[in-house]
C-alpha cells in the first residue's frame, strides 16, 4: 500500500512541478486561442497543460519499473512499453491540435493508432459476458476492433466533458480511485500479472491529475487541451480493459455476485457523466445534420451553468454524480451489494439532478448566498 501511496505522490509532485514550464512554452508558441463563443472562460488561456501530465506519468512509470514489490510485474511485461508508445501518439496528435488545430478526422485516425498500439503489445480484451450468464470468446481480429472502440469512446468522452476548469481532471481522478480500487480488491482473490499492472497505472493516474489540478481549478492558469483529456482517456481506457481482460470468466463468479454484469458494467459506470455526455452530443449534432464531432453549447455542463450555477458549484455537481455512479457499482461489485442499491443510487443521481436544476430551489440559494454576502460584506 505504501508503494501506491509512493506513486500518487511522485506523480502529483512530477507533474505539478513541470506545469509552470509547460505553460510558459505554450505562450511562447502561442498555444493560447482566442476565446470562442461556446467557451466560458473569458480571458485567453494557454493549453497543452496535457505535456506535463505526459511527463509525470511516464517518469512515475519508469520509477515504478524499479519498485520491489509492485514493480517487478510492470517490469516484466510488455504493458509498459505499449502503453508509453501509445500515449507517445495520442500525444502529438494532441499537441498539434492545441497549436495548430486537427481535423476530426485526423484526431480521430490517431485515437485508432493510439488503440492499435495497445492491442498490438498484447492489451485487448479476450472476451465478453453476455447477458445469459455465458461468454463469448474474441478471436484476435474482434477483440482488436472491440478495443479499439472502448479507447476512442472513452478518449472523446473526456475529450467532450472537458469544458470547465478542473472538470476532466477530477472526473478522472473519481474513475481511477474507483478503477484502483476494484483492481486492488480483486488481488486479494484473484492473480494476474494485469490487475496489480492495473492499480498501478490507476495509482500513477490519480496523482498526475492531483499534480495537474491546483494550476487548473476555477480560476484555470492553464488547460490541459486535447493533448491532455485525450491522455487522460487513453490511459482510463488502458486500465479499465486491463483489469477486466485477466479475469477469467470461470474466476469472476467467486469473486462478484453478479459475475456477467459486472464487467459490462463497471466501464460505463465509470465514465457515466462524460459518457452521457458523449452520446447526447451525438445524437444533438446528428439530428441537426451536423458532424458528431462540431462543437457546440450543448454539453451537460452548458446546461448546467445556463440554469444559475457558478463555475466551481457546477463542477462540484458533477464530481458528486461522478462519484456516485463509480463507487456505487464498485460497491456493488466488490461487496455483493444487491443490485437494488444500485438503482437507488442512480435514482438519488436523477433526483440530486432534478433538484439542482430546478428554478425555485437555485433561486432560494442564490437569493440565501447573496444575504449571507451582504452579511458578512462591511459598508
């Protein structure tokens, strides 16, 4: 346990320290747009913040590698190298979107790469569940495809929630806890050379988005751009198909009391707000005859800041259902919870939902904020 705590740290350290450096570079390349119409910053801001998150994460893998305990198995296995090379090209490809500007379609070429990589070193998923209890067994071709698709859904999920400052770093570190956490329980009764490979990378996550938070918190000193939500979600995507591939279909029955369901579920539970997010994107473009991919103001956390709430209370909102939907279903997974707690959680979501978003209850905060102010504000 202290070698996690050990990898949190350095990363959050590694990565918090070369963020000044990054941004400096980025004003001097000019890596800091004009403000657009559906931005809800109002001053330019300098991206590429994702340079330094690449660099404490790779440092801290490297210094991993050389652990006794937890790094013998990174060490050991192909994982390291395919997972360096990939976030290498999700890298530049987001670089040279946050400088230059990227066509969909490119950015999207590259994310398949990015995803080719991994399945290419060996990190692909070799199997499903399917919903009668039974599994079906993907040969190299299909589970190649099928990997491939989990990286581009979960990078363009980031990718798309990453609107306000701190928002995709924090939703993100949320779903690497959740991930750490299901990887760290399931090696107290499963083994795989995967799932301690998995915690690690989890671990390593959660500190490169604590190093990068406190420059981008509201109000945001720097972005982390495409080149860091891409990374952020090639790196969740790597970790979430690692610690579900070395679980064999005939091992998760001792393990979970909802053995086929889980690893469908757990995924998306992880990811649930940037990925409703993503698929309400979609389906808004599409049904206006516009490319899935056109940016606009309609993102769930534009809906949320056009009813009243500020910026930080928005983001605040968000990590509660991000946090509700992830540990939820860990809970469900790691402790045999009956599947009705889990309902009543996404309930309580809809309802928290509901009642932030509703004009009667903001205006009496807003109105009770705004006496507490005169109260505590000298003439």
């Amino acid at each position: 346990m202290r070698e996690y705590l050990y990898l949190v740290l350095t990363a959050a350290v590694a990565t918090y320290i070369l963020v000044p450096l990054v941004r400096r570079f980025a004003v001097s390349i000019g890596a800091m747009p004009e403000v657009r119409e559906r931005d809800v910053h109002a001053t330019p801001t300098p991206r590429l913040g994702g340079l330094a998150m690449c660099a404490g994460l790779v440092t801290t893998l490297l210094i991993a590698a050389r652990l006794d305990k937890s790094g013998a198995k990174l060490a050991d296995s192909n994982f390291l190298y395919g997972l360096v090379i990939s976030c290498v090209v999700i890298v530049a490809l987001g670089f040279l979107d946050d400088w230059l500007g990227l066509g969909s379609l490119t950015k999207l070429c590259g994310q398949i790469a990015a995803g080719g990589v991994l399945s290419f070193f060996g990190i692909r998923l070799p199997w499903i569940p399917l919903p009668n209890g039974a599994t079906y067994i993907l040969d190299s071709t299909l589970s190649t495809i099928v990997t491939i698709g989990i990286v581009v859904a979960i990078i363009n999920s980031l990718n798309f929630v990453d609107g306000l400052d701190g928002l995709a770093a924090g939703i993100t570190t949320i779903a690497a806890a959740g991930v750490w956490l299901y990887s760290i329980m399931l090696s107290q009764h499963l083994s795989g050379d995967r799932i301690q490979v998995t915690a690690i990378m989890s671990a390593i996550l959660i500190g490169v988005c604590l190093g990068f938070l406190p420059h981008n918190f509201h109000p945001a000193r720097i972005f982390m751009g495409d080149t860091g939500s891409m990374l952020l979600g090639l790196v969740l995507a790597t970790s979430m198909v690692l610690v579900t591939s070395d679980i064999a279909p005939d091992a998760v029955a001792e393990v979970n009391r909802f053995p086929m369901v889980i690893p469908l579920v757990l995924p998306v539970a992880l990811i649930a707000v940037p990925l409703i997010d993503l698929l309400s994107a979609v389906i808004r473009r599409t049904s206006h005859g516009k490319s899935p991919f056109a940016p606009d103001r309609g993102h769930l956390h534009h809906v949320i800041l056009d009813s009243g709430h500020s910026h930080t209370r928005t983001v605040l909102i968000l990590y509660a259902w991000a946090g509700i939907f992830t540990f939820g279903v860990v809970a469900l997974a790691l402790g045999g919870v009956p599947l009705v707690v889990l309902l009543v959680a996404v309930v309580f979501a809809l309802l928290v939902l509901a009642l932030t978003l509703h004009p009667r209850l903001r205006a009496a905060s807003d109105s009770a904020a705004a006496r507490e102010h005169r109260g505590t504000t000298r003439p």
